[in-house]
C-alpha cells in the first residue's frame, strides 16, 4: 500500500494528474493487446495481408503441380502404351518443340519430365507407324454416332471427346503409309494418318472445352478401320 501512495505521490509531485496517469497505463494497455492481435496496427495489418498472398500463390502453385504431375503420369502411361508423346503449348494450337523426330523415337524419361511436370504443357501424340495409330476424326456428335452404329465400331476403341469433337483410334496398317491428312468436308471427317499430331487429355480445347477420355486408350482394343467406312467415304480420292 505505502509503495501505490509514494507512486501516487511522485505523479502528483510531478504536476500529473492521477487520472491522466491511469488513463495513459490503459491506452498503453490496449496498445500492447493491439500488438498481439494485430488490430488497429497498419504494418501488422499490411504483414498478415502479405501472408495470406503468399499461403494463396502457394496453394496455387501446389495444386498447378499436382496438376503437371498428372499429365506427367498419363505422358508416361501412354509411352507405355506405345504412343509417341510430345508437348503442345498450353493455347493447343502447335508443338512446343521441333516435334518430326519423334516419329521415329520416343521421348526419353527427362524429356517427359521436363514437358508435362516441370513447364506444364499439354499432351499431344503422333499418329502412323510410330504409334500403330491412325484417328478419324468427327467433327460432330451426330456424325460420330452415326459412324459409330452405321459402321459397328466396338464400343471399347478408344476414343477422346474434345467438345462435340470425337477422336476415333485404330490400328495403323502398311498400307496407310501414304495417308497424312484426309479430309472429306462435305461429311466433316478427317483421317490422321502417318507423321500427324493430335491433342490428348487432360486439357481444355481454347480454353473452353474440357478434351477428355471417352473410353481408355488400350492397345489391345485397337482395330483398323472397317473397310465398309474407308470405302463409303472415299478415302483415296481426298487431298
């Protein structure tokens, strides 16, 4: 109690009211809870705003990886699968690389890993001897229905959906060398043959339709093209 009154003594000695003192320890008091809680505090303020960016940009970068990691993954299940890969940039509309050498070779596992995981490009695969593929491709879901019934394609080849687009996959054969590109526009099909590159999920086609598997590409459910489709829509008279 003596030491309060001497303290109380000493403020009134200096000229200082007791109340002003009592009031100047609470604000002091609410300063320092402020400093605790970063309220009322602008530098505090501004720092917890910059941690939150900084907890965003890394989610953010974390769920782009993951991401990469899964066209990562699905590069190299198709390389598995005997499909000759390559990096489309990310507006699909070209390859990132001088892509006619892997129509001969593989891409090896650094390559993979640089295009799909570490730059994050698209997925795109070559057509023809390389890959034992060749694609019909619809421009349309009506014409691909009507392909797909008319002709009896098995319900397990292999197909990706990129809009009202469908890639049809079939078995390459020898005597598909000489086709590129065909095109038939009064039907609105176009074959991909020997040398060619399509894109392969996952992706979004200009940025708005999502490019999908339909069905699962396997190997083994590859067939050639029926012969009944190759000759109704005159293949060999195409440019």
């Amino acid at each position: 109690m003596s030491d309060r009154l001497n303290r109380n003594s000493k403020a009134s000695a200096s000229g200082m009211p007791i109340e002003k003192i009592n009031n100047n320890k609470k604000e002091n008091n609410m300063k320092t809870e402020n400093l605790e809680t970063g309220k009322g505090n602008k530098d505090l303020t501004s720092e917890k705003a910059i941690g939150a960016i900084g907890r965003k940009k890394s989610k953010h970068h974390f769920i782009t990886k993951m991401k990469n990691y899964e066209k990562y993954e699905m590069a190299d299940n198709l390389i598995e699968n005997g499909i000759s890969v390559i990096p489309i940039r990310k507006d699909c509309c070209s390859p990132a690389i001088e892509w006619e050498t892997y129509q001969f070779c593989e891409a090896n596992d650094n390559e993979v890993l640089e295009w799909f995981y570490e730059k994050g490009y698209n997925i795109g695969g070559i057509t023809g001897k390389k890959s034992g593929t060749i694609i019909i491709d619809c421009d349309s879901k009506e014409l691909y229905e009507y392909i797909y019934t008319k002709y009896n394609i098995p319900a397990t080849t292999p197909r990706v959906k990129i809009g009202d687009r469908y890639h049809l996959f079939f078995k390459y054969e020898d005597y598909y060398s000489d086709i590129k590109v065909r095109r038939c526009n009064e039907v609105g099909i176009d074959i991909l043959g020997e040398g060619r590159w399509h894109i392969l999920p996952p992706v979004l086609w200009n940025g708005n339709d999502v490019c999908t598997w339909d069905v699962e590409f396997d190997r083994d459910n590859l067939q050639p093209i029926p012969y009944a489709l190759i000759a109704d829509i005159g293949m060999v008279m195409w440019e």
